[in-house]
C-alpha cells in the first residue's frame, strides 16, 4: 500500500510540473493555479499540496531547465570542440523557445547558485575546448556566452509567435562574430560577479 501511495504522489507530481510547463508556455505566468490543477488532472488541494505557490512551482520548472541546461552541455563536451559551442547555443536556444512565456522570465531569478555555477564551469570548459581548437576568437569569455543566451531570450521573447525563427538568423550572425571577432573590442567582457547581479533576483 505505501509504495502504491508513493507511486501514486510521484505520478501526480509529474503530471503537474507537465501541465504546469505546458501552461506556463502557453499563457505565461498569469495562468491561474487551478488551470495547472485542472490541466493535470488532480484537485486543486494536491497541487497546494505539493506546490504552496505558483513560485514554488516555476522553481522546479527552472530546476528541471537548469538540469536539462547542464546535461546539454556535458554532452557538448563530447562533441569535437569545433562543434560544442555552437551545438550547445542552438540546443539551448531551442529549448528556450519551446518554453517561452515563463523560462527567459524566470530562469535568472530562480535558479539556484548551485545549479548557475555547475552550468558556468561546464560552459567554461566547453569554451576552452573551442579556444584551444581556434574555433573561437580566444578574446571571448564565459560571461560573453552568457549574454548570447541573454540576446536570444529576448529575441525569442520579441518576435514571439510572429517570427519564431528569428532568433535562428541573429545567431547564425553572431556565432559567426564569435569565431573570428572583430579587430577592437568596444567594451571589456563582464565581470562574473556582474553576470551574478544582472541575472539575480
């Protein structure tokens, strides 16, 4: 009986966060509680039970991302180190299109610092794989990377339903800067503790 319960509890949990991110994407974080709870399948008590807050639900939703996020670029590592970054970039924007409405809102705010900094030191060492193989300009940083990412979700949130592919062309162009790099740069690269206070809370 118990574990039937527990089984019962961890699919109830699943069908929710399913629901929730279907959702979420859908109708951004406006949509109603119940909504989620009706969507699932369960009574609204579950829910609550399960998640006292629609925060405490986007924040397993960006636990599941940042997770997904660090699976992708552990697998980046094993791609030949031309390929990485720029696999990993696009992997990334995908997925960020398929989720927005809620995850290019919510990513930088609920994340935790454990998960940020596993993402960061991977990220790290897929870039130094690229630097080494000179498949990237060597003058680029980890925080450049990150605001590749920031420039995608804000083209992903802009063009919207409109032009769901623009964010495919920019990056075509700037995976294209981050190769070769111009000849000055107009600006220093960002501090990581300036990455940090950008994308926190």
């Amino acid at each position: 009986m118990g574990k039937g319960l527990r089984r019962d509890a961890a699919d109830n949990r699943a069908r929710i966060v399913e629901a929730a991110a279907a959702a979420f994407a859908e109708r951004g974080r406006a949509v109603p509680m119940e909504d989620i709870a009706r969507r699932a399948g369960v009574a609204p008590a579950t829910l609550y039970r399960r998640f006292p807050t629609k925060e405490a639900l986007l924040a397993e939703l960006v636990a599941g991302f940042s997770a997904e996020l660090a699976a992708l670029a552990e697998g980046a590592l094993r791609l030949p180190p031309a390929e990485g970054l720029d696999r990993l970039l696009r992997t990334v924007g995908h997925r960020i299109a398929a989720a927005r409405g809620y995850l290019p809102l919510a990513w930088g705010e609920l994340a935790s610092s454990e998960q940020v900094g596993h993402l960061r030191e991977i990220t790290a060492a897929v870039l130094e794989r690229a630097r080494a193989a000179g498949a990237v300009d060597p003058r680029v940083t980890v925080s450049d990377v990150a605001t590749v990412v920031w420039a995608l979700r804000g083209v992903i949130e802009t063009a919207g339903d409109i032009a769901p592919a623009a964010w495919e062309r920019h990056l075509d162009f700037v995976a294209a800067g981050l190769r070769r790099g111009p000849e000055r740069l107009s600006a220093p690269a960002l501090a990581l503790d300036d990455v940090d206070r950008i994308t926190g809370p």
